[in-house]
C-alpha cells in the first residue's frame, strides 16, 4: 500500500473557468472552480491576472507541496490566450516554489476514460467510481481538476510504489 | 441511425470524408485520427470500443487504494486470510 502523499493541487485551467481540487492523503479534500463572469470580462491578460490572484488565495489556504495542471490538447493552430495562461501559470507555480506537473487533457482522458476524447460526462462518471465519489455533485470543471490530480497520484503513487 | 453505417463506411471509405453521413445533423463526417467528426455539428462518432477488459494503470492504481480488485482478494484480504 503506498503512504500518505502531501498536499496536491489540480488545476485545470482556462480563462474563463478554472477548476481546481485539492488531494490530501489520496482524497479530495475541497474542490471549486475559479469564475470570471461576462461583467469582468476583460482581455485574456486581466482575467489571467486574476485567476494567478484567486489561486494565490487558494495555495495561501491550503498550503500544497505540487501542482498538477491539465492542459489543453488537440488544438492544431496556436490560441495565444492558452499559451499566454501556461507560461503565467508556470511562472506562478515558480514564485510560489512549487513543483508544476502539466498533463495534456488527451492523455488524462486515454488513461481515465479510455479514450483521448472521451466526452465531460463519461470522464467525471469514470473518476467518481474510480474514487468513490458517485453521487457527489460537482462542476465539470471541478471533475477535471479531480480527474487530472488522481491522475497524477496515480502516476507519482505507482512510481514510488 | 446508429453507429454501425458510419463503421461501414470506414471499412470502404475511399476517402477520408462522407458527405452527409452525420446521423446527428446530416452534415459532413470526416475522418480524424481514426474516429469521424461532423464538419456541421462537430460531434465524434468513435469506431474503438473502450477497453474495459484491460484497465489501465490510472483504474489498477485507484482500485487497490480501494482495497479491492476485480475477482481476486485485495491484498489486505489475502494478508489476514
């Protein structure tokens, strides 16, 4: 049986919606997404400004040792506002020390629900009988964020045996 | 329709496209990566069926924190027995 892990923070990020779950001991301890409502719609920049905000004040509540981030995958031409959010998001995680792990959301969804394009609904009813979560009500961005953490658990947790 | 025209035509296809063949919304399919999408509605039509005889390593893991895996003791049962 492998040990207590600390802290894990998941993201799965975007500009507008963010979810975020965060793992103690192999559980998901809290889980909420980060919203910016069509009144702050800003550019991609502002709303990236406060979301990196909103996730300081969810590191300085929560204290996680690592980072797990499901990035956005398949997307054939450059999104500048996606590139913008991951290289923000990677500076973040460096200012704050902690450990960044990004998986491509293709890959989360081959492992979780076995296929790389594997509809929101099947991803989030594969994760909740994965970690006896059926019957908890959750966003799908909140399934995401959970579904890219127990991947990450997952994938460190069988490494360390 | 269901699905199965649409693994038809991947068995003839000549091309990489179906016009019409979307039985959704009756617009364009084409193939992407080995799957159908709709140009019109965007939707996928999968020809893979998942593999639920060969969990992956993401469910083996989740199912022996569970404490339990399919068919056989976990390893705690099989500790105290």
């Amino acid at each position: 049986m492998t040990a207590s892990k600390p802290i894990l923070l998941a993201l799965d990020a975007d500009t507008r919606r963010t979810g975020w779950a965060v793992f103690e001991d192999y559980a998901v301890a809290q889980s909420g997404v980060i919203t910016f409502g069509a009144t702050r719609a800003g550019t991609a920049q502002q709303r990236i400004e406060c979301l990196i905000a909103a996730l300081d004040e969810v590191a300085a509540r929560f204290r996680p040792a690592e980072v797990a981030l499901s990035s956005p995958s398949g997307l054939r031409w450059e999104v500048p506002a996606l590139a913008l959010l991951e290289s923000e998001l990677a500076a973040w995680a460096r200012r704050s020390g902690l450990p960044l792990t990004a998986y491509p959301v293709a890959q989360i969804r081959r492992e979780v629900a076995q296929h790389p394009r594997a509809p929101a609904p099947a991803l989030a009813f594969a994760v909740m009988t994965a970690l006896d979560m059926v019957g908890t009500a959750k966003s799908t961005h909140e399934w995401e964020a959970i579904a890219a953490g127990a991947y990450h658990l997952s994938r460190t947790g069988a490494a360390a045996g | 329709m269901g699905g199965l025209p649409i693994l038809w035509y991947q068995e003839f296809a000549v091309s990489r496209f179906v016009l019409r063949g979307c039985p959704r919304c009756g617009g364009d399919l084409f193939l992407n990566e080995g799957d159908w999408q709709c140009l019109q509605c965007g939707r996928y039509w999968f020809n893979r069926r998942p593999q639920a005889a060969a969990p992956s390593a993401f469910l083996s893991f989740w199912r022996e924190r569970a404490g339990h895996t399919d068919g056989g003791p976990s390893a705690a049962e099989e500790k105290s027995a």
